[in-house]
C-alpha cells in the first residue's frame, strides 16, 4: 500500500471529513480502534454493518497526513485493506 494509494481513498463526506473505508479482519477491528485512542484527535474508527468487516476511519482534512502515517505505521500488526467494494448503507 502506498501513501497515494490512500491518499485516492480519501473521500471528502462533509466539508470538515475525510473517510477511508477498510476492511479489517475481524479480530482485529478493536486493535485498529485502540491504535486510534492513542493517538487522540488524529481519527475516529466507526464500524459498518454489514457481512464483512468494514470500518470508517473519520479524520478532518488538516489530519489526512497525520492517519496516514498512523494507518501505515500498524498495517503489519493490523492487516486493512481499502474497501473497494459498495458503502453500506449506514449514517455516519
């Protein structure tokens, strides 16, 4: 996965939020969560519904670089993959 890789999955969903669609692996969402609480402000993890494991990561404009690195920094111990396939339908 490369910085521009997900740099393109960055969708703007409202004027002050960009949101990366991720399929994580089950055992492994509340890990991504915890990764996250630390780093207090950078995003916020929201999980879909669905049948497969996909997660909102919730991050405004002026911290895109800061949850990339943060998403780049665990992708060995958290195995995401951009979601590629259609959004649930689900309010954020």
């Amino acid at each position: 996965m490369t910085r521009s890789d997900l740099a393109a999955a960055a969708q703007l969903i409202e004027p002050r939020s960009l949101a990366w669609y991720l399929e994580v692996p089950r055992s492994q969402v509340v890990l991504l969560q915890a990764y996250f609480e630390l780093y207090d402000g950078v995003a916020t993890v929201r999980t879909l519904k669905g049948d497969t494991p996909i997660v909102c990561v919730l991050t405004p404009p002026e911290q895109k670089d800061d949850c990339m690195e943060v998403l780049h920094a665990i992708l060995e111990e958290v195995q995401w993959r951009i979601w590629i396939g259609p959004i649930p339908e689900e309010p954020l």
